[in-house]
C-alpha cells in the first residue's frame, strides 16, 4: 500500500485505488474503494481527531480531445466521465473529490460528545466546569407561545 498526500487539506489515503482498472486504447475505467483518514475538528468541542472514511469510487476516463472539433451534445454517461491527457490518468482531483465528499456535515469526535460550555467555554468532556446555567431571557416567552401556538 503506498501513502498519497491529496488536495490542502493533506488527506491521508492508502492505495489501491482502483483494484479493477482495465486500460482501453481510447477509455479507461476502473472500480475501487479507498480508505483515507482526515484531520477533522469537532462540531461540538473544536478538538482534532482523525477520521477514517472508506467510499466506494467508480471512474470513467476518455483521451482529452486533441482540437475544437464538432460540437455534441453530452448524455447522462458523459457527466461522469473525466479526461486524461497524454495516456497519464491524474487521480489526485478524483481522490480529493471522493474523500470530501464521504466527510460528515458536522463531524463528531464521538457521538456523546458534550461540547463546550456556552458560558465559560471549557471542552465539558475534559472539565467539569461550575457554571450555572443562565435563565431563560423573558423577552422570547412570546415569541416561544407563538411557536407552541403555530405546531398544534
């Protein structure tokens, strides 16, 4: 397996790639999976973790066409095809693209994460901090018995 270093954000990801790549005078294909592990922050505490993340990837590749030529119109199949120039296949936009992709909205360094406190702001899963909580501020009652009034 070799290390590949992909797009800003030094995406970690180990190959093979494309286990099944079968190589055609004019396409080139081929189906895989790839395990990458990212540097992600926490939605809730901000602390760094690694993730792992292991998306299936099938591509298609075609020769970059050599002059303007005719114009055509693309099919659903031509949208998820890529080219390549000078029989080399440049991975790196496909492998950037799948892992980004495969990443969660809001990543979690673990699912009962408890996040930061809203009044102090220490990480809650590392400190127990003595904060009371604040009281609910009076002037949203009547917006909050609208809310209550419009979900019956």
């Amino acid at each position: 397996m070799r290390r590949l270093l992909v797009g800003p954000r030094a995406t970690r990801a180990w190959l093979p790639l494309l286990a099944a790549a079968a190589l055609l005078p004019a396409r080139a294909g081929g189906a895989g999976s790839l395990a990458a592990t990212v540097p992600q922050l926490c939605g809730r505490c901000l602390a760094g973790f690694d993730l792992t993340v292991s998306p299936s990837i099938e591509a298609r590749f075609v020769p970059s066409p050599t002059g303007r030529g005719d114009e055509q119109e693309l099919g659903a199949d031509d949208l998820e095809t890529d080219v390549y120039d000078q029989g080399t296949l440049d991975l790196s936009a496909l492998l950037e693209t799948e892992t980004s992709l495969a990443l969660p909205m809001k990543p979690l360094c673990r699912e009962e994460c408890r996040g930061l406190c809203p009044i102090c702001g220490e990480n809650r899963n590392t400190t127990a901090c003595a904060c009371q909580e604040r009281a609910p501020e009076l002037r949203w009652e009547p917006l909050k018995a609208w809310a209550a009034r419009q979900s019956r």
